[in-house]
C-alpha cells in the first residue's frame, strides 16, 4: 500500500496532542528578575485578599457602621435644642434685647412673635415654645413655659428684665439709655490665660480615640492574617513548590506587602468615607487641615505598625505547620497590639498629656498605637513624633533581617512546631 | 543497550550498591543526565540516607521503588532543595545543582502542593511565572496542560472543590507547566483511577522523548515495569539494586518449571546449581537454580525420568524482585547494615517523616 520506496519508513509518529513537546531546558526562560517575583506574589496576596469572604463581607459592613455611627452622632449632636421664645409684637425691643443676650452669652436662642397671649399659650402647650413672654410691665417680664423655665434661658430672660427696669429708671433721670447700655456692654472681664485650653479640646480627643480604635482593628485583622498565609502554605506544601522557584526572602516579603497594601487601602476607604462626612455634619468640630493631617499620620503609623508586626507574625507564623498551631505562637504579638491600645483609650482622654502615653509613644512596638492617638489629639510635639518614627524604621530594619532568618530557617520544616532556636541556626 | 550485570555480584546475582557503570546512552536525545551522588541524611539516631547514588539520564524515565520510609521522599525533596543533605550532592549536566538549575525542575510532591482556595488556573499561571514565563505564555501553557490532562473544564474552580484524581492532575500540570528540564515525581500515580493512570503514563513518557530525564517513585510495580527504561530498589535509605527490568529480572534467581509426569518425587534433588526443589499445584517441579546454572543438564535429567511435556523458565516479578531484595539484603563487607539502623528505621516509619 506504501508508495515507491519501501525503505524510507518513518515510523508513524503517533504524535499525542498536546504542548509543543521538546524543551531539555536549554532554552529555559530566563529566570524572572526579583522585582517581577515580588509583585506575582504581591499581586497573589492582593486578589486573594481581595476576593475572602471576611473581606468582602467586613469592609462594606464597616462602612455602613461608620455612616450610621456619624449620622446618629449628627442627630445626637442636633438635638441639643435651642431654645424658642415667643413674644407678643408690642415687646419688639425686649425680643432684641433678649436676642442682644443670647449672642452676647453665646447661646443658641430664637425668638419669634406671636399674635396674642392665648395663641402663645397654645403654642407653649403644644412644644411649638420653650417659653413665651405674654406682658411686660415694671415688674418684669410675665414668662409661660409648659414645666419650668430652663436655667440659661431664665438667666438671660432676668437680665433684660432687669435692663428694662434700667433704662426706665435711666430715662425717669433724665439720661440715654443707649448710651449706658453702650458702656455697659464694653465693660467686662478681660481674662489672660496662661496655658490657654484648645477649644477644640474635646473634638481632638475623639478623634485620638477613634483613630486608635481604627488602627488597632486593623492590625488585629491584618498582622494575623500573615502569620495564617504562611501556615496555609507550609499546611499545603505548597511551599516546596514555591521555594523551589522564589527564594524565601522574596515570599515572605511579597506576602507583608501584599497584605499590607490591601489593609492600608481599607483605611484609606474608611477615612475617605468618615472625614468629609464628620466634618461636613459637624461631628467633628476641627479645621480640614488638622483633620486631614491627622489622617495621613494615621496610615503613615498603620504601615509602620503593620510592618512591625507582620514581619513577627511571619516569622512565628512559620515556626508552625496547622492552623490550629497558630493561636499558641502569635499570641505574645497580639498582646503586643491589644495591651499599648488599651492603655491608650483610656488614659488619653482622662490626660492627655500623661508621661506614660509619652514614653509608651516612642518605644517602638507600642509606638504605632500610641502615636497616632497623641498626634490626633494634637498633644505630641515635633521631636517627639520624629523620634518615634526614626526609633521604629530602625526597628523594623533590624526585624527584616531577624525575622529573615528565621522565617528561612524554618518554613520549609514541616511537622512538630519549631523552636526559635533551631529556626536560628538552621538554615 | 545495556550490559548484563556480572554474575555472581550479591547473593541473588543482582548488582548492589553503586556497580553501575553508567554506560552512555546510545541516543540522540538531547538534555543532560541527574545525577544523585552519595547523599546522606540523618534526622538524630536515625538514618534516612546512607550513601543513596543513582544517575537518570537524559531521556529516560526512571522508576524508584522501596518499602515506606526507604528514603525515596527524602531523595527527591534533597534534590529540590527542600532538605539540606548531610553530605553527597545532586548533579545536573555534571554541575552541582544551583537555585537557577533547581527552578527548571518540574516537581510533584508526595503529599502534593496547591493553595486549597485558589483556582486551579490562576494557580497554574502563578506557578508558571514564577518560574520565568510571561503572562501571556504562562496563560498559554497552563490551557495546553489543563487539555491535555483532562482538566480544562476544570480551570475555573477551587482547588479544594476538585476530586482527589483531578486534583493530581492539576498537581501534574503545575509540574509541568513550565516546561522543565528535568521531572521528580513522588508517587504520580497513587489513588488515580486507570484512565488517568494512563495519561499520566504517557506524559511521562512523551517528557522522556522530548529529554527530560524523569523520576518518579511508585509502589504500582507492575506499572513501574511497564513503563520505566531504569529501576532503582532502595531499601534502607540505600540503593540496593538498579537496573532495567528485565536485567534485574535476569539476574534474579530464575525459576524452572519442569512436567515431568513419570518422574519420582525428589529426582532433581541431587542435580548441581539446584538450590531448591518443590511441586506446584499441578504437580509440576519447580527448581530454583544458582545464577548462571546449566539448565540443559536439568533437562537432560528430567528426560531420563520419562516424557517431559513442559519445560520452562519462569523470570521473578519485579515484585517479587523487590521481595527478595528487600527482606534479604545482602550484607557487604565494606557496608555492613547495623542492626541498630534496621531498628531505627522501623521506628522511623512508625514516627513518620517530618
């Protein structure tokens, strides 16, 4: 059946379908440069990250919760009533005068006219008024109210009561009332404060508080979630396939950063979402600038705090091969984070300014905790924030080459947990 | 191809311990040979390697053989770098293996090795990159491998939702898929149903054409006949015999099978280079004979007993190969095995390799 020449039989190649066969290696890729290999795992960590249940159900959550809790704050802070005087329209001048008061002591009254008495009164029974002032004469100001006339409102009702009285007796002699009031009005008590109180005081705590909140849940997420990526892949062996391509250095750090991208970009979307609209409402009473550099040292400490603890929980993380295992060799670091967080919401807004949130401020493993509240509330000063900063860069590049180590010496050791030691020397 | 071992090297005629003479490879295929050169490893008192030295060469697939805990897993993850070997080292193309090298070996780990949560084809692209390819040829090849392998519909799911047979499929692929130069597989072909028994088999045996040396260590010895051009037994975290199958078969011990119906019971008894005598079910001699015994002086007994209807040589299984090699490990001079060692290797296994 064969043609011609019987001789030059190939033998029929049965060639399987598949990949192009022949590759002995010599014309292997080249082996992909260091900065290719980090962002592959990077990236890995990343859309991992990304795409977690815990991840993508948590964060939309948070932000709701972070709008709910403004918006009732908002309404909270709205409901602090100001207070509703009517007059009748022949009292025009003591609705100035009262109006003249209120601004005078700084306090949040209206006034309005009503037609007559009994609409006042109605008025006042129905809560439309706080209080109504129904007939003026010598001895003062006749006053309706439902239950009983608030303090402030009373006090500055008295006073133009009483300035009334004044400027009848002031006419009766024969001088201008105007004129005295004008004096009156200048004369006051000038008061030099020594240590003059932030009037925003309260807003700066808060907002310490908070950001320290933030911050703190945000490492617990995120520092633990490096030390389980970790055992994942030792509890898989996944592992032996990488190392055989990716040296440990490059895993452990492709993993920190990864992981440390996606929660800084979790802050980032909370503070996004919170700032403006704290601002905007006026929960949080401060000027954008402060709140805005507020901010940007919180993530500027949330990357210098995740780093600190990611490159302990890496490196303890690898000292064990289940995820059961875990828990028992990252507890010390999460102790790390839980006892400086707690110190610091509840001694900051009792005192500021104490001398253990100062020193707790600078040693650098309670620093990014710590810091961030001290620079919220505004009580940190320059040298201390810089020496902060320069004690834990210098931390963290001595933790990198530690935690190294030991992340190398023992994430290719599967079975019984490793001892710290053994990590060291083995390598 | 290969030269007929000398007789007469161990008890059973089989060649012990590193007298291979790795004769060259008669072929055209192109690549370079591994070499696994006196690797030692302890874990405290116990030995996990003693001396393990073996050559696969450049387009041959090579099949490793041993009781549990013989030390076969420990080879190959010493040649991935996964362990650090106490002494010995590993060649490729002569060199001692590198980090550059090690990363063009395609590797399937015994207790395998995929991220539980991650899609098989994204897991396959990862690994391809991380090994040099680019994007769009990592893309590429792992759609060729998942084809190939049966696994294409497959891509799109988690690992830990595939079945166990798929699962080292898509753990073949991730060895596979960028195209290495050299192949160490532990335990392919365990818990695979006999269709992908027979993918699997015929990758590795496309990989070996192409030049890739291959080893893989199975304990199907059937299969591992079938398909291998080499077999090394290791027994005791040493290579005890190595050799093509039908070499080792040779070499072994043979057994003859005589029907001679007329014949008294015991008339071969006497015979020289008979080491035993015994009777099958259907009444047929059984002798087994001394490596290089002359089986024509047998017959020309058994023909003086009467008719002789059947008279032929039976060649041992490599599994009873492995038997025999393994329960009787001949002691050496030089080598001698501790019986400390035996004891500790038992417990070893019963510990379970760390």
């Amino acid at each position: 059946m064969s043609g011609a020449t019987g001789l030059d039989t190939d033998p029929p190649t049965t060639t399987p379908t598949g990949p192009p066969a022949p590759a002995t290696g010599q014309d292997a890729p080249p082996p992909p440069t260091t900065r290719r290999v980090l962002w592959l795992v990077l990236s890995r960590e990343v859309s991992t990250r990304l795409r977690s249940k815990a991840f993508k159900i948590m964060t939309p959550l948070f932000v709701v919760a972070l709008v709910l809790g403004i918006g009732a704050a908002s309404l909270f802070a709205g409901g602090t009533s100001t207070s509703t005087v009517g007059f009748l329209p022949a009292d025009a001048t003591a609705a100035a005068a009262l109006d003249a008061a209120a601004d005078g002591a700084g306090v949040d009254l209206r006034t309005v006219t009503v037609p007559d008495p009994a609409d006042a009164r109605a008025q006042v029974q129905d809560g439309d008024l706080d209080a109504a002032v129904v007939a003026t004469g010598a001895d003062g100001l006749q006053v309706v109210v439902r239950e009983e006339l608030d303090d402030v409102t009373g006090a500055l009702l008295t006073a133009v009561a009483r300035g009334q009285a004044l400027d009848a007796q002031i006419t009766a002699l024969g001088g201008d009332p105007a004129q005295v009031q004008a004096a009156m009005g200048a004369a006051g008590v000038h008061v030099e404060a020594l240590d003059p109180a932030d009037p925003r005081h309260g807003a700066r705590i808060a907002l310490g508080v908070i950001t320290g909140i933030l911050l703190y849940i945000s490492l617990l997420i995120f520092g633990p979630t490096v030390a389980q990526g970790v055992v994942e892949e030792k509890s898989s062996r996944v592992v032996e396939l990488l190392l055989a391509t990716v040296k440990p250095w490059q895993l452990m750090a492709g993993k920190v950063l990864g992981i440390g991208l996606v929660g800084l970009s979790q802050l980032v979307l909370y503070a996004a979402v919170a700032v403006p609209m704290a601002l905007g409402t006026g929960v949080l009473d401060l000027p954008t600038s402060v709140a805005l550099g507020s901010v940007t040292w919180s993530l500027l400490w949330f990357l210098l705090g995740f780093a600190l603890y990611a490159l302990l929980f890496a490196a303890t993380g690898a000292l064990v091969s289940r995820q059961e295992d875990v828990a028992g060799v990252t507890t010390p670091i999460i102790m790390m984070i839980i006892i400086p967080y707690v110190v610091g919401v509840s001694v900051l807004p009792s005192d500021p300014d104490s001398g253990l949130l100062d020193v707790l401020s600078v040693v650098p493993l309670s620093a990014p905790l710590i810091m961030p509240m001290l620079i919220a509330a505004g009580t940190a000063p320059g040298w201390q924030i810089a020496l902060a900063v320069a004690l834990a860069a210098a931390t963290i590049a001595a933790l990198v080459r530690l935690t190294g180590r030991i992340y190398a010496g023992a994430v290719k050791r599967t079975g019984s947990r490793i001892r710290l030691t053994d990590a060291l020397r083995n390598r | 191809m290969c030269s007929r071992p000398s007789p007469g090297t161990g008890r059973a005629g089989i060649r012990t311990r590193r007298v291979w003479s790795s004769d060259t490879e008669g072929g055209e295929v192109p690549g370079a040979a591994l070499t696994i050169n006196e690797l030692s490893k302890r874990y405290g008192d116990i030995v996990a390697l003693r001396d393990m030295t073996f050559d696969v060469r450049a387009g041959e697939l090579f099949g490793f053989v041993g009781s549990n805990g013989a030390g076969k897993t420990t080879t190959m993850r010493i040649v991935l770098g996964v362990l650090a070997a106490d002494a010995g080292e590993v060649r490729y193309d002569g060199v001692p293996l590198t980090f550059d090298v090690r990363r063009r070996i395609g590797y399937m780990p015994e207790e395998r090795g995929l991220y539980p949560k991650m899609r098989v084809g994204e897991q396959l692209e990862y690994l391809a990159q991380l090994h040099g390819l680019s994007a769009a040829a990592a893309r590429t090849a792992t759609r060729q491998w998942a084809a190939r392998l049966g696994i294409e519909t497959r891509l799109g799911d988690e690992v830990q939702a595939l079945s166990l047979g798929n699962q080292q499929r898509a753990q073949l692929a991730a060895a596979l898929v960028h195209d290495p130069a050299v192949l160490v597989l532990d335990e392919p072909f365990s818990g695979l149903d006999p269709l992908a028994v027979d993918v699997m088999s015929d990758v590795l045996r496309e990989r070996a054409a192409a030049g890739v040396p291959v080893v893989f260590s199975s304990h199907q010895l059937d299969l591992v006949e079938r398909l291998c051009d080499r077999v090394g037994i290791v027994s005791a975290g040493s290579m005890v015999a190595i050799g093509p199958v039908d070499e080792l078969r040779a070499g072994g011990a043979s057994t003859l099978v005589v029907d001679a119906p007329d014949a008294p019971a015991g008339w071969a008894d006497t015979l020289p280079s008979v080491l035993s005598t015994g009777r099958d079910v259907r009444g047929r001699t059984e002798l087994r004979l001394a490596a290089g015994a002359d089986d024509q002086q047998v017959l020309r007994a058994a023909l003086a007993t009467g008719p002789v209807r059947e008279f032929a040589h039976r060649r041992p299984s490599l599994a009873q190969l492995f038997r025999e090699v393994v329960t009787h490990e001949p002691p050496t001079p030089a080598d001698p095995p501790p019986p400390a060692t035996r004891r500790g290797r038992a417990r070893w296994k019963k510990e379970g390799r760390p």
